[in-house]
C-alpha cells in the first residue's frame, strides 16, 4: 500500500528529477521505501535522500511511496517484459501469497493497453495502477474508485498520482480526478480515455422485499468476508447506526478480532447510543472524545491531507481522522467502515424531498449519478486520511455487485412516500434478518458531522473569528496550498 505517481515528459527531456520532486510531495507516515522507474530501470531505496541522489535519464518515470500493511507487500515498482508498473491496491479474493502486484502484472504484461481494458471488466478490487512503456503511459482505476487517482496536464508535463499536492508540485495547476472504470493512455498529446466498464443506469426490476434482502444480504456477506480474509484483527468505524453495525455485526461473523472505534465531542448523546449498540452486539467498543480545541488542531491537517476545504467534507474527515488516528494507536493495519451504504439505498433526506415532490425518476437519477460520483463525494476524501496514518480503508458497500444491485431496485424498497419514512427500508430488512437488535434497525439517520459534533465546533471557530465557515475554511486552504484551486470533476 502506498501512493503512485506517473509522469511523462512532453518534449522528451529527462522526467526523473520531477517524479522524485511529486513522490516528496506525497502525504506519508513512515514509508518503508521509495521507488522510481524509466520504462526500462527501476531503482528503490530506503530513504528519500538516497533518491534524490540517483541518476536516471527517461522522459517517462513512475514512483512509488511504499508502507507495508499485509506480510506479502512488497515495495514498487515492478518490471514487466517490455514497461514497467506501480499498483495500488487490492484484488479480492485474497491471495494469501502473492502480492497484489504480481498478481495484476501477470494479467497486464503483454500488451498493456488491452489488457487494462481486460483486467477492469473482470477484475473485483479496489486499485489504481499506472505502466511506462517507452512511447507512453497506461494507467487505470476500478470501477468504484475506491482507491484516489488524479490527473492533469501543462506545458512540459502530462502526469498521474494519487494525490493533488502531486501533480501541484510540478505546476499542474488543473487537477481532476481519473474517471473510475476507464483506461487512459498518456502520451506528448496528453489524455486519451476509454471506457473499460461502469455501473449501468438500468429500470428497477420488480421484486418483493425479502428477495432483494435476501440477494442483498448475501452480497454483503461474500464482500465483507473478502475484504476480512487472512486477517487477524480490523477496527470498524462505528457510529451505532445502521450501516456500521450491519459491517461490525457481518465482520464478527468471519472470526475477525473486530474493535468497534466511535469517535465525537463531549457530551454528545450519541455516545450512548453507539455504547448500547456495541452491547446489543456484544462487541468489544472504544469511545474516544474530544473537545473544540482538539477540532481547531485537526483542520489544518484535515485539509492538507483532503487537499480541499469544502465544510461538508472537512467537518466528516475530521471524525475520521480521530479514528484513523486510533486504529494506528491500537497497532491495527486494516479498518472498515459503512460509507457507500446511503447511496446505493436511499438514505439522504433529498432524496425522500424528491420522492415526495412526485418524480420517482428523478430520485433514481440523482441517487445513480450519486452511486456514479461517490468517489469523489466521499471515499477519497476517507481513503487519504486512513492512508496518511498507514491504515488501509476497506468499504464493503463499495463494491460493483452491491451498487448494480442497488440501482436495480425500485425506491419502494427504499423509502416509503411519506414525510416519516426511515429509508434505506432494504438494508433494515437486512439487519432485521440477520438479528440485530430492534433500535440499531429502527435507527433514524443521522449524519457523522452532526452526531459527533465536528460540523457544530467548526461553525462555532468560524464565527469566532469573524467568518463564514467557507471563509474561515478558505483561508486555511490557502495557508497550506496557495493560490491552487480546489480539484475539479472529471465526466466522461
């Protein structure tokens, strides 16, 4: 686990000393090593100083910030017969053996293009990945986008990495996020996407309540059970809701040590009830509490690792930094969590507003486009955080089958079309079946920017200083970063 970069040259000069220049801009908490490759050499040390220090002539180069989370993790890049390649990521089911790497290498060697295009209609995982061949750069990401990858492009440089602050450093001004789903190969031109696979905007099929719970029940338990195979303890982000509990409750299931984390402000009464849920489950719960200052401190390094300032997604990183932050404490390398769940099953108030306003097709639109720009919502934003304490972030909702699966269901299965209704009316059926106790599945949603505090205190450090929570947001983005502007979205 780790991050990438991927930059090539545009008039064939010598690329390797900006590719050392965007892997020391990665966000890292003690990499084991650091690797660059041309299309034909690689080289890996042990420090960044011994990096700076090799000579390497290409106008194509990969890097890769490497940090170990499973015993089979082995530093990139990689060498294939004729390119070479940096992976991030991980492909399920698990291969107690191999390294993920090898794995996508022995699909990918012969011609890279194609097979990109190949290992993405049939691969299940969550990962980016980027090869240098001599004239050109392939890179890809899965269909979700679990996994963060940006792109951009001047003058000098057409580049890839898994951060912003990456492709800044180089004078990339303009930075989006790689489409998820789809090739790109990079050449002096720039650019050039195909579509490999992406989730269908298909008519709601008709079926009853308990065969899409059924159907959905199974598919949560296959992917919970890959995304906890081999290991020997995880934490699960907990909230006490529904979507988290579901997780922790299927996660205890595989035999896992799993330690539920819950993280607010004092005196939030959110605290009991996750203290309740975690004994109606009977399992092991640590609660962690903070106060404003603790949210004042937590900012800055919110922003500077989520390279936005946007209020919504700062005020819900900085609850999951705190729990990041803890899992690392606790020596623990892997943790779960429940985003995705509210998009594929209906769990925002908009979209009930919707449903009640009478287009039920626009509901279904706005929960499709929803499901289709999750990566850049929400699970980037949470996979850089874990990522920076050296945490891999495993989302069991997050997965291709579940979201075909969702957008296939009518909103029946979802939300009633009254003002009261709990929504997400499948996955409570879910959890009723599976056994979990009444209040967790009878649990009204509530957002973690609320039930923790955090969007409360940021409001309240804004105000004291004279500002709008955008303004006060702002101006710290602008301390860390400058005059760059926040990314902007890629639609293809």
């Amino acid at each position: 686990m780790g991050a990438l970069v991927a930059v090539l040259n545009k008039k064939g000069e010598n690329v390797a000393g900006a590719a050392v220049v965007m892997i020391e801009a990665l966000e890292s908490n003690g990499p084991k090593a650091y690797g660059i490759a041309s299309p034909t050499t690689i080289k890996i040390e042990e420090s960044l100083e011994a990096l700076n220090k090799l000579r390497m002539e290409a106008p194509i180069a990969l890097g890769y910030l490497f940090s170990k989370i499973l015993p089979r993790d082995e530093p990139q890049p990689l060498k294939l017969k004729d390119a070479t390649m940096v992976f991030d990521g991980r492909i399920y089911p698990v291969d107690a053996e191999k390294p993920d790497v090898e794995i996508a290498a022995k699909e990918l060697e012969q011609n890279p293009e194609q097979a990109s295009t190949v290992f993405l209609k049939k691969t299940n995982g969550d990962f980016a990945f980027a090869i240098a061949k001599p004239e050109a750069i392939v890179a890809a990401r899965d269909i979700i986008g679990v996994r963060p990858l940006y792109y951009g492009e001047n003058a000098d440089f057409a580049a890839l990495a898994s951060e912003h602050k990456a492709l800044w450093s180089i004078g990339i001004r303009e930075t989006r996020s790689f489409p998820p789903g789809c090739v790109s190969v990079v050449g002096i031109h720039g650019f050039k996407f195909t579509v490999a696979k992406r989730i269908v905007h298909s008519k709601p099929k008709q079926v009853t309540m308990q065969t899409a719970a059924h159907e959905l029940r199974t598919l949560l338990e296959h992917s919970v059970k890959e995304r906890v195979s081999g290991l020997k303890e995880v934490t699960v982000a907990f909230s006490g809701g529904l979507d988290s509990s579901i997780i922790a409750y299927l996660t205890k299931k595989t035999g896992a040590d799993a330690t539920l984390i819950h993280v607010s402000l004092e005196n939030e009464p959110e605290v009991e009830f996750a203290r309740q849920a975690a004994e109606g489950l009977k399992m092991s719960l640590h609660i962690c509490q903070y106060v404003e200052h603790d949210v004042q401190k937590a900012i800055p390094k919110v922003i500077h690792i989520i390279e936005e300032a946007d209020p919504v997604k700062v005020s819900i990183g900085v609850p999951m930094y705190w729990t990041a932050e803890k899992t690392a404490e606790m020596g623990c390398k892997v943790m779960l969590a429940g985003q995705g769940a509210d998009e594929l099953f209906g769990g925002y108030r908009r979209y009930l507003d919707g449903y009640l306003e009478g287009s039920k097709e626009k509901v279904q639109t706005t929960i499709y486009n929803d499901i289709t720009g999750i990566h850049e919502s929400n699970l980037e934003r949470d996979f850089k955080i874990c990522n920076h304490f050296n945490v891999e972030l495993r989302l069991p909702y997050a997965a291709h089958n579940m979201a075909k699966l969702a957008i296939s269901l009518p909103l029946e299965l979802k939300m009633e079309r009254t003002d009261n209704t709990l929504r997400k009316l499948v996955l409570r059926q879910v959890a009723r079946d599976l056994g979990l106790p009444q209040p967790i599945v009878e649990r009204p949603k509530r957002a973690i920017q609320y039930t923790t505090g955090a969007n409360k205190a940021i409001k309240k450090l804004a105000k004291q200083e004279g500002a709008s929570t955008n303004e006060y947001l702002r101006k710290i983005f602008q301390a860390t970063f400058g005059d760059f502007e926040q990314p902007r979205s890629c639609n293809l």
